[in-house]
C-alpha cells in the first residue's frame, strides 16, 4: 500500500487550474495495481501540497531493512525464541479491519435462492483481464441491498468495511471504479429476461398468482 497526491487539471475561463487528489496503490493477488481514491483536496497552495506530501509518507512503509547474516543460536536464544512464539499477550491485540460478514452472508444467500448466478453465468462472462464480471454484480446487488449509495462511495469506502471480498474469493481490485461502472453498461440488454427470470422465481418460491406484475 502506498498513498500519494495526484494533481488534476481543468481549464477555466482561459487559465489552468489544477486540483488534488490523496490516491492510494493496492497490489491485488495477480500482481496488478489497482488505485483507490482516498480523498479529494481541490486546489492547494504550495505550503498544503508540501503538507499533505510529508502526511502521505508517514502511512507508507518503510523501506525494508536487510536481512541479518546467518548464524548459530544459542540453546537460551532458542528458547526465548520458542516461549516467545506460544505466548499470549491479550494486552496487545487489536482488531484490524473489521468487516461487516453477516449482512454480506445474507445478501448471498438471497442471491443464491434467486438463482441469479445461474442466470448471469452465461451473459456475464469473464473479461481477457480476469475481471469476473458476475462477482462484480453481486458485490453491486448486495451494496444495493444493505447500504444503498453511488458506485464511487463502493469502491472508497464500502467495500473496504464489508466481507464481500472474503465471501467471493476476491481482493480491492474487483472493486476499482471503473469495474463498477462497465459491469452495469453490460445489464442494461438482459433486462427484460431478468424480469422474466424473477417473475418464473417468485411463483415458484411463493406459488404467487397474478394478473398483473408491476
């Protein structure tokens, strides 16, 4: 992970103004690098972006130290070692990244009693990338369901605080924006069939009867 200031430019009554950005790096499993926008700045003097350089730096980590030459322990240095290794110190754990699991792991299981993957599967196939446009809209429909809001808030905040990457087998760059925003310009032409599939579900499910279904 690393944080870093991105400038923006935008032409305004003739001049250039430029504006600014805290954007984050994440490596995702496959190697590739996938960027989070963290807060938006607007415009800075010389003095702020100087700022909120130095504050980048202080959350990236440290280069690594090298590693120590090689040699033998003692049998005490082994046992500090070993007694170290199974002890418990509950004074000094925290929790990191708490995620919300059980909201996630109902919204899945809906998901599932619909049967929507075995109605996506075959219109959402993955892209050349490796970008699994099926987990894409069911992080979508589950963010809609438990904590409705725009695709920009998923992919810098919600995501972030959810199980749905530990749920899918997926890591942060299922959630890059630009993911968000491709996956529902690819629905758009299936949406008459996914009426059709509720509908065919509902009956089923709850031997509905209709004339009418709005």
């Amino acid at each position: 992970m690393a944080l870093f200031l991105r400038a923006h430019e935008r032409r305004k009554d003739g001049k250039i103004h430029t504006y600014w950005s805290l954007v984050e790096n994440r490596r995702c499993s496959d190697g590739r690098i996938v960027q989070r926008h963290v807060l938006y700045l607007g415009a800075l003097t010389d003095a702020q972006q100087r700022s909120w350089e130095k504050t980048a730096q202080q959350f990236n980590p440290p280069a690594p130290a090298p590693a120590p030459l090689p040699g033998l322990s003692t049998e005490r240095e082994l046992q500090v070692q070993e007694a170290a290794a199974i002890a418990v110190r509950l004074n000094q754990f925290r929790i990191e990244r708490p995620r919300q699991w059980g909201a996630c792991w109902v919204a899945l299981s809906l998901w599932h009693l619909l049967k929507l993957s075995e109605f996506w599967s075959s219109r959402l196939i993955p892209s050349r990338e490796g970008t699994r446009w099926l987990h894409v809209l069911i992080t979508l429909g589950a963010y809609r369901l438990i904590d409705p809001g725009s695709e920009w808030r998923l992919h810098r905040q919600w995501y972030e605080q959810s199980a749905m990457g530990d749920l899918l087998g997926e890591d942060f760059g299922l959630a890059a924006k630009d993911n968000l925003y491709r996956c529902l310009d690819r629905l758009l032409k299936h949406r008459e069939e996914l009426f059709q599939h509720l509908q065919s579900r509902w009956k089923d499910e709850f031997g509905a009867q209709f004339d009418v279904l709005l």
